[in-house]
C-alpha cells in the first residue's frame, strides 16, 4: 500500500494523489466488459448455410438469437418485455429470460452453460444454445465440435482432411488427404494463397497446421465467410505455387517451389489439374492463380453497409448488412461454380468499410463487373428489386465532355466510362431476376448511388426489399431466396458478357 | 481512544451520512438540458413557421411531387398555398408542405421531425439547403428511398419557383458524401422530369 501511494504521489503529486485514486477506482469499476465483434459461426444444413456475426462477451461466444433462427427459417412473430423474449418458430415457441441460463423451448426447460444477454438491444445467446435447444426446435441432429465456429445441422456429413508436409529438392509439397472429393479454386493475397474448396461442408481436425519449413510456415483452414479454404502462408516470398489434385479429388498436392527458368513439373496422374497461372508474388494484392490460360475476369461483390452500421432494420430485428453479406456470399458461391469468374469481395466479415475502401478494393482488380448489394426501403411490396446503374446528379453542362479523354478522369465521374455497359448489365440482371416467381422487379433505373459513382468497371446496385419495419421480410432470409437471386444473377452477368465486349 | 476522539469520529460519521443524503437527492434533481444547438435548430423550425404566418398573398395552386414506392417515381398533387412575397420563404412554405405529408395518401417524403437548418438561394438559381442530422436518422433507408426524397424536394421546389434552378444538400452546414449513406451528394441536383409518374 506504501509503493502504491509513493507510485502516486510520484505520479501526480501529494495533492492530487486522492483524486487519481478516485479516477483509477472508476475505471476499474467502469472497464468495459465486451469486446468487440471479431469473426463469424456457421450453421451448414443439408440445402443451405448461414453465416452469423459472433460476439464475444467476457471471453464466452454469443450469437444473435434472431439472426441464427432467420437462418435456420423464418421467425413468425416476437413479443419482447423488459427482461424476456417469446419467439414464435414454426412449431416452436421458446422463451429466453435476461442474464438466466434457463431458457424454455415448448415446454422443456433447457439449462445453457451461460446466461442469456442483451449487451446493445439484441437478445444474445451463447453457443451452448445451439447443442441444448436446436434439436427441440429443429427437431434435427446437430453436430458442433467445441471451440470451433461451425455446427452442422441435419443430414449434413461434413468432410475432413489430414495433412502431411514434404521436402522437394526446391522446394516443398504439402499433401491434403481428403474424407471426400473436393473441388479446387486459387487466388492468392497479402502474401497468401487461397485454395477454396468448393460448396462442401469442412470440418478439419485442427484449424492451423504451423511448419518448421523454408518453404510454408503455416497453413490454417478458414470458412468464416461460409466459403471452405486452405490458406497458406510462405515463409519467404518469391515462391510458386502450383496445387494439383489427384485421386479424383480426394488428394490435393500443393507445391511450393522456388523461381525456376525451366517449366514447373506436373505431377503425374493427376486427375483434375488446376495450376497456377502466374506466380504469386506475396505481398501483392490477390493476384488469382487459375486454370492454365489468360485470368478470368474479376466480379467485386460489394456487401453494404457493416460493423456499426447496420442499415435498414426489418420488423423482426434483420439488419440490411447481414441479409446483404448472406446474399453476397451466395453470389460468390454461384459465380466460382460456373468457373469463368474470380471474386473480389470488397468487405469480409463484420466491418464498415468506407465508400474509398470499396472503389479501391474494387478498381485494383480491373473487374469486369461491380455488383453492390442492397437491402431496403422499397414499400410493401416484397419480395421485390431494384437494379440501378449511376446516374448523376445533374447532366454534364457545356463545358463537360459527355466522353472523357482517358487520361486525368476525376474519380468523381469515372462511372462515365462504363454508362452504357453499366445500363446494359442492370438490363440484364433484371430480366434473368424477374423469371424468379413471385418477385416483383422494377425496370433498370438510374439513381445516384455513391457506391457506384468512382468504380471503374461497369457497376451495377441491387437493392432487394422491403426491408422495413412495416413489411414482412422475412422471405429476404430465405435460403432459397437467396439462392434463386444468386443464381439469376450469375445467369445475368452469362447474358451481359455474352452480348457485350469485356473492358 | 478518548472520549474526545469518540466525539470526532461520530461527528465525522454525522457528516457523512448527510453528505451522503445531500447526495442522492441532488442526484433525483438531475435533469438534461437541450444544448444550445438544439435551440438553434426549434429557433430555426420557428423561423420555417414563420415564413408560413408571413405568406399574406392571395391562395394560389402549387405542385408538389409525393414518392410512390409502388412505382419507384413521385406522383403529382396540387395544393393550395398563400405563397410568401420572398423565393427564400417560398422555398420554406415548400418544404413544410412536404414534411406535412400527402393529403392523397401519397408517401411522405420528408419526416416531421425535419429540421431546416437554413435555406440560401444564390443569383444562379442554386438553393442551398441546410439539414440537420436528425432528419437523416428519421429518413426511410435505401437506395430507391433516398433517390425519391431527394428528387421530391428538387422537383417541388423548381415546379413552384421558378428561380430554382438546382439544389444542393448540407448537413449541419457542411458538405456531405450521402444523405444516409446511399444518395450521392457531392454534386447539386437539377430537376428531372423523367423521375414523375405521368398522369394517367
């Protein structure tokens, strides 16, 4: 207590020694207790997935209640009081009380390891919510190993891999041994490759596998944004890279090779060869390793909105930025499956991204299209779309040239560029997405979309709706939805490129 | 201890206690005040309804453009206003026609809660409209919802006064990249017809 007081003194002075202790006193009285959000849980089902924003609060993970049974299906009615949340769920109703671990499901009462929160206004659970109560309301089997963020629920038999590491004489070969066949897709960035695995479920027996090699220092399992991948992580850069698979898919061949001036082996009796197209070089922002020939074009799926901002809110508790990055990661799944697209994503996981942050993402890749997605405000009619290509506003006057000369463009108007191929694109992302039953589209307009303005590439804004309290969205979380307007979509750019020339 | 300490450490005691007690009810007494820029934005509000008790002219037909979510495009209504001798007041009696909604059963495109910090209309026809960031918080979001916001003001006030030529959006005075994170406002907006459902 003596050191303490000295330490004090030293620090403040006698006189001012009280007040100090009265300002340390507070902040341990007042230290924040939640962290901030940091990564996603997957829920895989036999049809879908569905990617939820995890919160961690004192060192124990939390989910959203409604955003995991919008996931699951559609949540039919809510009655929220001060210290309790009645959620109606097809046949289910359950019954969470605030900071009680006693959570009512029907009529059983479940214990979960941690009590229910409302840290910001939304109704958190913790993960042991999903083990304990998911079975009595999906009436499903549910899989989830502990500490990993993914669960399986249904008839979902996920695949798992082992992994042995080889020396080469210049180089190294990292071995996957798959449970299943599995499809391959690279890119590479930061100084890191990227091996999606197709649409499978993954459930690896260890997240990161750490190397004492020359060659790969680490190679660490991702499916945070509910696409499977490998990523690998070169000790030096200035590597190739040139995964192989074999077996039919069931072994994936990874070699990491030093620069040479003759041509890279190729494994022998290799099934369905995918090889790097260009070295990557680490440190360069993903550069896409494909299958041999020129790059496919680049697509930027751009998810609005995110981290603190939210968006349109629905009238059960849907955020815009979760049903957008839902959708966007649908579209991505779509677009790798027809194999002639690579997909730039301008915001992964639970962050607001400025608009700078976006266009830049975007036009270091060249795209050959950008797509924004939108959740909102479109009235009562739902589920409904608006696709909008940018229109200014205001016409060009006199004094500005309706086509710029292509040197010294303004950010601010280089959306002029691509006007034409930009309304043509919208045109044809609104004719494959009004053959889905049911939705209600609007002709392809004009709007003056910031997100839009300084792309280069023709871009297009999708707004999906109505998001709004007064409007019954539960459909826009529909899995099948989703996947319905992830499909016309991937079947709209098809139509777009095969009737218009690529930048 | 002594007595005398004993009488030292109870009046301490006394002290605290009503220290304490003086405490909690000053605590009950604590009330927020509006800030002052609060104030200036109900002196504001004030001023709009002002411009309205001032309009002294005889009652003349003015157009005003409603959003139509249905269509995605505004829809004409005629309305009855004692316009006011100035443009700049006009331009108030506008936007206060607007927050007060439809009679039609259009949608509304401004909130009630919109604060008109300031109106400015400059010799080249541009108005410069100044918004707090209250009204931004009251808008329905998204893209198409913005648009109609935005072009229901523009196309009111250049039907109704013919000085107006273009408008740009401040937000608490300054230049802002989106009204509420959708509708570009970097630049000013003219009036665009093609925005009006026509008249069936």
């Amino acid at each position: 207590m003596n050191s303490l007081t000295r330490l004090l003194r030293r620090l403040a002075g006698p006189s001012r020694a009280l007040p100090v202790t009265f300002l340390l006193v507070m902040g341990v009285l007042f230290w924040p207790t939640r962290a901030l959000r940091s990564d996603n849980f997957v829920i895989y089902m036999p049809a879908a997935r569905a990617i939820i924003p995890l919160e961690t609060i004192d060192q124990v993970k939390y989910l959203p209640v409604i955003s995991v049974l919008n996931g699951l299906g559609k949540v039919d009615a809510l009655q929220e009081k001060r210290d309790t949340l009645k959620i109606w769920f097809g046949e289910a109703v359950i019954e969470l009380r605030l900071d009680d671990k006693q959570v009512q499901v029907n009529k059983t009462r479940l214990t979960l390891a941690q009590p229910v929160r409302r840290p910001t206004g939304q109704w958190l659970v913790p993960v042991s919510f999903l083990t304990a109560a998911l079975p009595h309301i999906t009436h499903e089997t549910v899989e989830y190993q502990v500490g990993t963020n993914r669960i399986f629920i249904g008839d979902v038999k996920p695949t798992s891999f082992t992994v042995r590491l080889d020396q080469l004489a210049t180089g190294a070969r990292v071995t996957v041994q798959f449970t299943d066949k599995v499809t391959i897709h690279t890119a590479a960035s930061n100084g890191k490759w990227y091996l999606y695995l197709g649409p499978r479920p993954i459930e690896p027996l260890e997240q990161t596998f750490r190397f004492q090699d020359p060659y790969v220092s680490e190679m660490q399992f991702d499916d945070q944004d509910g696409l499977p991948k490998l990523i690998l992580t070169p000790t030096v850069s200035g590597l190739n890279f040139y995964p192989t698979l074999a077996e039919g898919g069931k072994v994936l061949l990874a070699d990491v090779l030093k620069p040479s001036p003759v041509a890279p082996p190729q494994p022998a009796a290799a099934g369905e060869p995918v090889t790097a197209g260009a070295p990557p070089v680490p440190g360069a922002e993903a550069v896409s390793a494909l299958p041999a020939g020129p790059p496919l074009p680049a697509v930027v799926l751009d998810a609005a909105h995110g981290g603190s901002d939210s968006g349109a809110r629905g009238r059960d508790g849907v955020l815009e930025k979760d049903v957008v990055a839902q959708l966007v990661a649908r579209v991505r799944l779509a677009l790798l499956a027809a194999g002639k697209y690579r997909v730039v994503l301008t915001r992964v996981g639970d962050v607001n991204l400025a608009f700078e942050q976006r266009e830049s993402a975007a036009n270091l890749h060249y795209p050959r299209a950008f797509l924004s997605f939108h959740a909102g405000d479109l009235g009562t009619t739902t589920p409904r779309v608006v696709v909008s290509s940018y229109q200014a506003s205001r016409p060009p006057g006199p004094g500005d040239n309706p086509e710029p000369t292509p040197f010294l463009i303004p950010w601010t108007r280089v959306y002029r560029t691509h006007l034409n191929q930009s309304r043509q694109l919208a045109q044809a992302l609104q004719q494959k997405l009004a053959e889905i039953p049911g939705m209600a589209v609007d002709q392809p307009g004009g709007a003056p979309a910031r997100a839009l303005r300084s792309v280069d590439a023709p871009a297009v804004a999708i707004e999906i709706g109505s998001l709004t309290p007064d409007a019954d969205s539960g459909v826009l979380t529909d899995a099948d939805f989703q996947q319905q307007i992830a499909s016309a979509i991937a079947a709209g750019l098809q139509a777009w490129q095969g009737g218009a020339p690529g930048p | 201890m002594t007595s005398r300490a004993k009488v030292l450490m109870l009046i301490l005691l006394m002290v605290l206690a009503g220290s304490a007690l003086y405490l909690h009810v000053l605590a009950r007494r604590i009330t927020f005040q509006p800030s002052v820029q609060h104030g200036e934005e109900v002196a504001r509000t004030r001023l709009n309804e002002a411009a309205l008790q001032s309009s002294t002219g005889p009652q003349q037909l003015a157009t005003l453009y409603f959003p139509s979510y249905e269509q995605g495009l505004l829809r004409e209504e005629k309305r009855q206003i004692a316009w006011a001798e100035t443009d700049t007041d006009r331009i108030r009696q506008v936007l206060l026609a607007l927050m007060e909604g439809s009679h039609q059963g259009y949608s509304r495109a401004l909130p009630p809660s919109t604060a008109i910090r300031g109106v400015f209309l400059a010799p080249d026809g541009t108005v410069y409209l100044d918004l707090s960031t209250q009204t931004l918080a009251d808008l329905r979001p998204g893209i198409l919802s913005e648009c109609l916001v935005v072009y229901s003001v523009v196309n009111s006030l250049a039907a109704n006064i013919p000085a107006v030529k273009k408008v740009k959006i401040l937000v608490e005075g300054q230049e802002v990249d989106t009204l509420d994170g959708h509708a570009d406002l970097s630049d000013v907006f003219v009036p665009d017809p093609a925005r009006i459902l026509p008249a069936s």
